[in-house]
C-alpha cells in the first residue's frame, strides 16, 4: 500500500514539475517580441536591395507562420506547452528577429510592393470549325 501511494505521489510530483516549466516557458513567450533581434544578425540585410528584400519578407513571414502553426498544434497534446516551447521556441524567436530586421531594412530602403505582373486575357475560345459539307 505504501509503494503505490509512493508511486501516486511520484507521478503527481512529475505533473507538478511538468507544469511548473511549463508556467516558466510561458513567460518566455511575452519577452519574445523585445529578445527577438537579439537572436538576429543586425547586419545581415544591410546590402540587400528591395526585390531581395521583398522575397526575403515573404520568406520570413511564411516560415513565422509555419512555426506558429507547429507551435498550437504542438499545444493540443499531452504537455504540449512544454513541447511547443521546447522545439519551436527559439526558431520562432530567431525567425521574428530576422522578420524586423528585414522591415526595418525595408523601410529604411522605402521599399514598396512589386505590383503583381497583370496577366493577359484569355483568349476567347474558337468555336469548332464546321467540315463545310452539306448534309443531304
């Protein structure tokens, strides 16, 4: 009886641990938005011109979208908190970082959009030409 109840109370201690990191990782996660150029090369876009800038924005903002989407999928499962900050934490940290970099670059430059490239009408479909024999 005493190993059971022992046992119980290891399992609640490991509960207890797991969320305790958990409750400290989280925090980690408001301070991210002022750590993130720490984790960037401030450098790094200097000599970029805007088209580079401009692939390299798009870039940034779908794999910052990507991490985001492993990181809440990640929290639907068991300790997904903890796994979600763990695997994902710093890439996505690293990622912003480099994100404000490159606008900051962006705006430095006063970059704008490349309108998309407007695509020329369809034709309109010939209609079937017709044998030119009569039917008797």
């Amino acid at each position: 009886m005493a190993a059971s109840f022992s046992s119980s109370l290891r399992g609640f201690g490991a509960l207890l641990a797991l969320l305790a990191a958990a409750a400290a990782l989280s925090g980690c996660a408001s301070m991210s938005e002022t750590v993130a150029p720490a984790f960037a090369d401030p450098a790094k876009y200097e000599l970029y011109d805007c088209k580079q800038l401009e692939g390299e924005r798009k870039a940034l903002a779908k794999r910052t979208d990507d991490l985001r989407a492993l990181m809440e999928k990640a929290e639907t499962g068991a300790g997904g908190a903890v796994v979600s900050e763990l695997a994902y934490r710093n890439d996505y940290i690293a990622v912003r970082g480099q994100a404000q970099l490159a606008e900051d670059a962006w705006r430095r430059n006063r970059c704008r959009e490349t309108p998309p490239e407007a695509t020329p009408p369809a034709a309109p479909a010939k209609p079937a030409s017709k044998s030119g024999r009569a039917s008797r």
